[in-house]
C-alpha cells in the first residue's frame, strides 16, 4: 500500500509539473499574442494617421486652389501700379482711414504688407525660401537680403538709403493715398498717419497739391541749417542733419517687413469696419454706375461735361464699364395698300377656313389685276380708244388715220 501511495504521489507531482508547464505555455502565448495586438494597432492607427493626415492635405491644397482663383495673376513687375487691383485699393484706403482715424499708422503698414504679399496675387512676389529672401521679377524669383530690401533695422544709412528697394512700393501706396484722400473723413486723420504717408510717398506729394480733396504736401521738418524737405533721393548730408527723416523712415520700412513675417489677424474690428465702409461704398457706386448708363441709353449721346467727370471718378475707383448697347426697337410695319382686310389681321389669332379661303380668293383676284396692268404695259400696239387733247382737238392718230383713207 506505501509504494501504490507513493506511486500516485509521484504521477500527481508529474501531472501538477505538466500542467504548471503548459499553463506557461499558454500565458507566453497569451502575452505574445497580446504584444502583436498591440503592434497591429499601432500600425493600423499610423496608417490611419497617414490616410487622414493625406486627405486633409488633399482637402487643403483644394481649398488653396479655389481660393487662388479669385487671386490675380502675378504682373511682370510686382512695383507697377496695376488696374486690375483698383477694388483693393479702395480697400485699403478704407481699412486705412479707419487706422488713421485712431492713429495706428504702424499696424496698418503691417496688415498692408501682409494682404499685399500673400492675399493679392496667385504667388507671393516676396517670398521666404530658405531663410533667404526672393522677389518676383519678370517670372523668376532672384535672390536678395532683407537688408537691401528694407534696410537696416537699426538705422537708414545715408549713403545707400535711395537704394532701399521698397521704396519701389511708393507707386501702389500712391494709388492708396489718391482713393484715401477722396473720403470724407481723411481730413480727420491723426498727424502721424500722415505723416508715414508723406515718408512712403516720398516726392509723390507733388501729384496730390491740390486743395480739394484735401492737400498731401511734403514733410517738412527743422534742421540745423533750416528746413529741410524729405525725399527718398535725398544727398546723405540731409539724413545726418535731420535725424528725424532717419529714425521715422526705419519704423515705416521695418512695419512693413513685420508684415511678411507676422500676418495681422483679419479679423481685427478697424479692418472689418474697413471692409464693411468698403463694400457699401462699391454699392453706392455702383449706383452710379448704373444711373449714368440708363442717361446714355435713354439720350443716346457720349458723355460729355459733368457726365464725363462723373464716369472718369468712377473708372478711377476701377468700378466703370461700357455700357451694352441697348436694342433698337421693332419698326411697325405698316399694311400696304393692296393688302385685304383679312391680312391685317394679328398673325398670332387664330383664323377659321371661311376667312382663310376668302383671303386666297382675293389675292388671287389682286395678283390677277396686276398680271392684267403688265400686259397692259407690255402690249406695243397703240391705243384704239379716242384720247381728247387738253386744247379740245382730235388727237393726232386719230388724224393720220383719217389722212390714210
């Protein structure tokens, strides 16, 4: 009985090692299992990232290219004033009399150089590749540095400040100031807003002297040898004498280089107030626009005196077109004499068979009559019919035949 004991302990001591061994067969197992699960979904969930990650680029560069059509082509010369950018000017001017109007002339120089670069064209005319910088010109990009763009950020060297390339900016600011000058509250502008306007403008001043809209003028400012005007060209005696005309124009040129690099939120108030004057001014004018045409339809003449000041304002603020030439009106035909009752008729009525045959009957008889007068006409043997003169005598065949006989 001991050994048969012991014989049953051994096999339950081999059957409880077999078990423990497969159950640590199975737990490996069971972790090893769990350790791929975790890899496919890692994979999986990558792979989602990559897919979703793919699409929004997709859905992105979409978005950019139906946004990109409302865009303008790039010109060959980024500096030229360009007409097909007349409705953002107006833009700009309005957005900048609301700046102006509160005094912030250097948060509008930054949303300007920022909307002009990057909200205007198809491509951006300066672009940052590389940490470098590179202009558009005539359909390729040339490389340059920041500092000959803008120069320095510490202070305008004398030497090379007519270098400075963009001042070239002048000729789109330009078309700005001569929208923005036009507006009934410019007059109102702050003293340093207009002030960073004559130091963009540069000797553009001199397009805008007049007194009505309201006078742009130089800046003027006291040197140590007098007054002394501000130019881009100046000689480099006039930037060390006046450090005034150094120091304001390195804040104007670096506002509009923080433009490039930091974008102004669209959203800001002054720009939205800027951009609704904006939009109900295009409706006024295009009220205009609308009105004057209706004038030249209605007398049919050019513009001419008033009229034509009037379309030259309105071409200017790039919102003018030609009218289309209105139709001429149907000509009444009038019924010839010939023509039957029946014929008068509306030709859209509705006519019965009654009316239809006595209407081919009578043109039958009309056309009939007329071949009768032709042959009339054509029959070459004198008349037999005895014609009384006016005088009261015979007619002269009918006395040849009588001297016949």
């Amino acid at each position: 009985m001991a050994e048969d004991e012991k014989s049953e302990l051994r096999s339950l001591a081999e059957l409880n090692e077999t078990f423990r061994t497969f159950t640590d067969q199975v737990l490996r197992k069971l972790d090893q299992i769990l350790e791929m699960r975790e890899t496919v979904r890692d994979l999986c969930e990558s792979r989602l990232q990559r897919r979703q990650a793919a699409s929004d680029r997709k859905r992105k560069h979409r978005e950019g290219c139906a946004a990109r059509l409302d865009l303008v082509i790039m010109p060959g010369d980024i500096w030229r004033r360009d007409d097909r950018l007349r409705k953002k000017y107006l833009e700009w001017a309005h957005i900048g009399l609301q700046f102006g109007l509160v005094g912030d002339w250097r948060l509008y120089l930054q949303y300007l150089a920022d909307d002009w670069n990057n909200h205007t064209y198809r491509k951006k005319p300066l672009a940052k590749i590389s940490n470098r910088l590179h202009r558009w010109d005539h359909g390729l990009r040339h490389e340059g540095t920041w500092c000959d763009m803008f120069g320095s950020e510490r202070q305008i060297c004398g030497k090379n400040a007519a270098e400075i390339e963009w001042w070239k900016f002048k000729w789109h600011f330009s078309s700005i100031v001569s929208v923005m000058r036009r507006l009934p509250l410019f007059g109102s502008v702050h003293a340093d807003f207009l002030t960073a306007i004559r130091v963009m403008l540069g000797d553009l001043h001199t397009l805008y002297d007049e007194d009505n809209p309201p006078c742009i003028g130089p800046w003027v400012v006291g040197g140590l040898d007098g007054k002394a005007e501000f130019a881009h060209d100046m000689p480099p005696e006039s930037w060390s004498k006046v450090p005034e005309f150094s120091m304001v124009s390195m804040h104007v040129l670096q506002s509009f280089r923080r433009g490039l690099h930091k974008p102004v939120d669209p959203d800001l108030e002054l720009v939205r107030m800027g951009k609704a004057a904006c939009t109900a001014h295009l409706a006024e004018l295009e009220k205009r626009v609308l009105h004057l045409h209706f004038w030249m339809k209605l007398t049919g003449e050019p513009c001419t005196g008033e009229k034509a000041e009037e379309r030259d304002s309105l071409e200017d603020f790039g919102v003018w077109r030609h009218p289309v030439n209105a139709p001429s009106p149907p000509e009444k035909r009038l019924p010839s004499p010939a023509t039957s009752q029946y014929e008068r008729s509306s030709s859209g009525s509705a006519t019965s068979p009654r009316k239809r045959s006595l209407r081919e009957s009578r043109r039958r008889q009309e056309t009939g009559i007329e071949a009768e007068e032709e042959e009339k006409k054509e029959d070459p043997q004198p008349s037999r019919h005895l014609v009384p003169c006016p005088s009261g005598s015979v007619a002269p065949d009918v006395l040849a035949k009588v001297k016949q006989v």
